[in-house]
C-alpha cells in the first residue's frame, strides 16, 4: 500500500511514517501503484472528501469541481490566485483527489471539461426539502442514487478490485466487519459468499469481531466496511486481522483514512451530498452495496465450477418455501 495513505491506528498524522510493524502481518507483498481517478470521478471525489478539508482546500476542491474548463487553463499560480489560497494548498488538495500533480489534476479537469461539452457531465441534483412532494422525493432519491453508482464505478481501482477478488476466492475462512448500516452490508457480503461454498461471517458486534479476528491467519481474508474510514470498531479488527497475517480489505469513502494503516487492498466508495433528510449512511450504503456484488460476482467467476452446483443447491433447499403450499 501506498505510504502517503498510511496513518497509525492511534492517531498518527496523515503524511507521518507508520511504526513499524512486528507481527506475522508485517511483511507484506508489494502493492501496485493505484492510478489517478478516472476524470467523470473527480466531481465525486470533491463530494466525497471535502467534508474532511480545510476550509483552503475545500475552495480549490469546489472551484476546479464547478469549472473544470476555466481551471483546465490555470497555472498552479492561477489557481492559488483565483482560490485566494497558496500554491501549496493547491498541490496539497491535488495530492487529496488522488493526483501525484498539479499538472495531473489539470489534464482531468480538461478531460471533465470535454465531457461536460459532449453531454456526458454528471448532473447535480437539488437537496430533499422538508415540503417536497413524494414524487419529488422518489426522483430526486432516484438521480442521487443513480449519480452515487456512477461516481462509484468511475471511482473504483479494478486492480485493487480483481486483487480483493484473488484473495476472496482463495480464502480459507473470510470475517467481515462493519458497524451500523455497514453491518448490514458486510451481512449481506458474508450471506452472497455463503452460498456459493465459502466460509464466511460477518460480524457486527466490535468485541466478538475482535476475539474472531484473533484467530485469522495467512490465508483468511478479513474484510472492513466504514464510509468514514475512521470507525474504531472496525479499524480495530482489522489491525488484529492484519497483525496475525490475514489478507485485508477495506471498503471506504477515505481511502486516505485510518482504516488505510491495515488494509492491503482498498476498495473506495462515492457518496451523494448529505443533508438533513438524506444522512450520509443512506448514500454510502448505495456504493458500498455496489462494491459488494462487485466482488460477488467477481469471485463466483472465479470459483464457478463449485460457486454454480453451490447455488443451485441452495435455490432448491429454499424452493418449497416459495411454492404455494398443497392443500
């Protein structure tokens, strides 16, 4: 994994070195480099992470998000002046988005720019108002989540994906952690493996999660699912999973986060803007769903000579209780 992502579990500065680490999980195998974002990505990923900014950083992040042509034209020195910010900020809130650069911002929001020309633009979509009708609701709900997949998929690293697959596919046993609505993501992740013939739990419950991620070894897989990356029971899991030599993954909408210290392979996840009626669990849910039947399906792939005679098995043990019953 990338350094410039790694934080301590214990509140280590971000861009400060991890300890180093002592258990069997220390050595791992080198990581492939991940790329920049994809430029449809870049609008979601000033969504997702300007929360977290300074207020200097969320200046730039909004301006080269709201006008990506003007920007595309700009000098660091430019854009510093335009954001009345400093041209380290503007290198710093580049390095943020998942740019190495300046330049390598710039050559995406000239791209975004040329899409935005072609029709091709991600729209966005007006908050949910307290006195908004249901229909108004259910479109709006409905481009919010449709533009939530979108900057997911445009987002989402397939090497990371096809590596997070590797491992799920190959797993002796496979624990997932989440908390709240996460949990509910993890449970349905560990049910889809389940039937397909892997061994599979989710856990929701921070201290039997840990007392399970003990017990993980090289050649398990331990999976953590928190937007926020920052969530103390998860994180914590994890780090035990990873210090007893399992492989670990990490879904997350902050894949600069703390949960980054301890994940192998990280899956990120986009998010719609959160407003009083619409909390951000509802929208992280959305992408993290989609990550989810994005390794289902990746892995039963992978393992289909077994995951296909898994799976009828299990449609014909539940068929009867589908059928109307005889009288």
């Amino acid at each position: 994994m990338s350094s410039n992502l790694k934080e301590t579990f214990n509140g280590t500065a971000p861009g400060a070195p991890a300890p180093p680490r002592t258990g069997p999980g220390a050595a791992r195998r080198a990581q492939p480099d991940r790329t920049p974002p994809a430029p449809a990505a870049l609008a979601a990923k000033v969504r997702t992470l300007a929360p977290s900014m300074t207020r200097s950083m969320q200046r730039v992040a909004e301006t080269v998000a709201g006008d990506p042509a003007g920007c595309a034209a700009l000098t660091v020195t430019g854009l510093a002046e335009r954001t009345g910010t400093s041209e380290a900020t503007v290198v710093r809130t580049s390095r943020l988005l998942g740019y190495p650069g300046y330049r390598d911002l710039r050559l995406a929001l000239a791209a975004l720019a040329a899409q935005q020309a072609a029709g091709r633009a991600p729209a966005v979509t007006a908050d949910i108002a307290v006195d908004d009708s249901l229909t108004d609701v259910v479109a709006k709900l409905a481009q919010e989540e449709q533009q939530c997949l979108a900057d997911t998929a445009a987002a989402l690293d397939t090497t990371q994906l096809e590596a997070a697959v590797a491992a799920l596919a190959g797993a002796r046993r496979i624990d997932v952690y989440g908390i709240g609505a996460s949990s509910l993501v993890g449970q349905d992740l560990a049910q889809k493996l389940l039937r397909i013939g892997l061994i599979a739990h989710a856990h929701a419950d921070p201290h039997l999660a840990v007392t399970n991620a003990v017990q993980m070894r090289t050649g398990d897989v331990a999976v953590a699912i928190t937007h926020s990356g920052r969530t103390t029971d998860v994180i914590e899991p994890l780090r035990v999973a990873f210090d007893h030599g399992a492989t670990t993954i990490a879904i997350t909408g902050r894949p600069d986060g703390e949960i980054a210290s301890y994940a192998d392979h990280i899956l990120t996840t986009s998010t719609a803007r959160e407003s009083e009626l619409r909390p951000a669990a509802m929208s992280s849910r959305t992408s993290q769903l989609l990550v989810v039947d994005c390794l289902f399906v990746g892995v039963a792939q992978r393992t289909y000579e077994t995951a296909a005679p898994a799976l009828s098995a299990s449609y014909e043990a539940l068929a009867h209780r589908h059928s109307p019953r005889p009288r």
